[in-house]
C-alpha cells in the first residue's frame, strides 16, 4: 500500500498544487481546507503524514499539533508549512512535536523529502523500532556526530569548519549524509530529533 498524506491549508489554489505533487509522487493524498474538517474525519483516515500550514482561522497549525497530540501522540508525523514564520513560532512548532517546518516557496523536492523524513522517523520511534532515534545517532561516525553537534548549536558551515579543522565544503557534505542517516529533512528537524537525547549521551559520544 502506498504511503498517504493529509494536506490541511486554507488556501483552494495552495491545498490543489499539494494535491497534484503529491499524487503525482504515488501517494494517497487526502486533502482538508481546515483543521476541523480533517479532525472530524480522522478516524475514518489511516494513520498518514499530515502536512498542515502554519496560519489559517480558528484553528491554526499549532492548534492542530497539541489535538494530534492529545489524540494520538507521535502516532501522525507532521510538516508544518508558513509563509512566514518568525524564530519564535519555529520554536514553538519544534517544541509542539513537528518534524520539520518549511517556509513558503520552498521546492516540491524539499516537501517531499520532509514528508519522507517525517515517516522515517514515525518508523524508528514507533513502539516496534527497539531504540528510535538513539539508535539511528549512534550509527553516525564520530565525526559525523561532532558536525551534527555543531550544526544544531546554530553554526553555520564555516564555523563548524573553522572549529573542526575541516573545509565548509567537507561540512556540507557530512550536513547531507546525517540528514539522510537521521531520516531529517532539515537542520531544524534534525535538532528537534536530538532534542530528546541525554545530553551526557551525545557529550560521550562525540569524545
């Protein structure tokens, strides 16, 4: 069975452009113009990736995420997509449980590798993955540990660079390689995956 979608955005032109990439893409796309409709049909939908925008009426995307949570937690990955969205709503969306957040335009290949990374981690979080995440961090080489260390503390590629000896190219190519071995879209998500993680964990891990 193919993988599905909830697609949960206000706008007819945005919900239809979401629609037809990700039919295109082999998905089962199941798409709502408001947080309601899809909570009202929830039950009837098989558990799918729900990729909901940030700022829409009455309920919102954090709205969503805290009934989602309430309902069903870590059972319904989530992307959260915004027009805009300031540092403190990245927060706040980070903190509410989302994957990742992508900021409007962004390309179909950056959605649809949010939503991959998004049920690559439902997978290894679910009750059936024996470690989760802490499994998938410990996989990473020791240097690849350090670069993510550096890159979710905020550096960018050349201080991360500058502070490992390395070259920023090197640092963008180990950036790639723990966002796919993480199942991470983005840095942002990926901070949110380690997030969870005992910080004496990591600090062993990396020395």
């Amino acid at each position: 069975m193919n993988a599905s979608v909830v697609l949960v955005d206000d706008d007819p032109a945005v919900l239809a452009s979401l629609e037809a990439l990700f039919e295109a893409s082999g998905y089962v796309v199941h798409g709502f113009s408001s947080a309601a409709a899809f909570l009202a049909r929830m039950s009837d939908l098989p558990v799918s990736c729900v990729v909901t925008d940030l700022r829409m009426p009455m309920m919102d995307g954090l709205g969503l995420l805290a009934t989602l949570n309430a309902r069903a937690p870590a059972a319904w990955p989530v992307v959260v997509i915004s027009g805009y969205a300031g540092v403190a709503d990245a927060v706040r969306v980070m903190q509410a449980g989302a994957h990742d957040l992508l900021l409007k335009p962004f390309s179909p290949g950056q959605l649809l590798a949010a939503v991959q990374g998004a049920w690559a981690r439902r997978t290894v979080n679910s009750p059936e993955a024996v470690d989760g995440v802490p499994a998938l961090y410990a996989a990473l080489t020791a240097r690849e540990k350090q670069v993510a260390e550096h890159l979710v503390a905020g550096a960018n590629s050349r201080a991360c660079a500058e502070a490992l000896g390395i070259s920023p190219r090197t640092v963008d190519v180990f950036r790639g390689r723990i966002l796919r071995k993480m199942g991470c879209a983005t840095t942002t998500a990926l901070s949110g995956a380690l997030a969870g993680l005992q910080p004496r964990t990591r600090a062993a891990a990396c020395s």
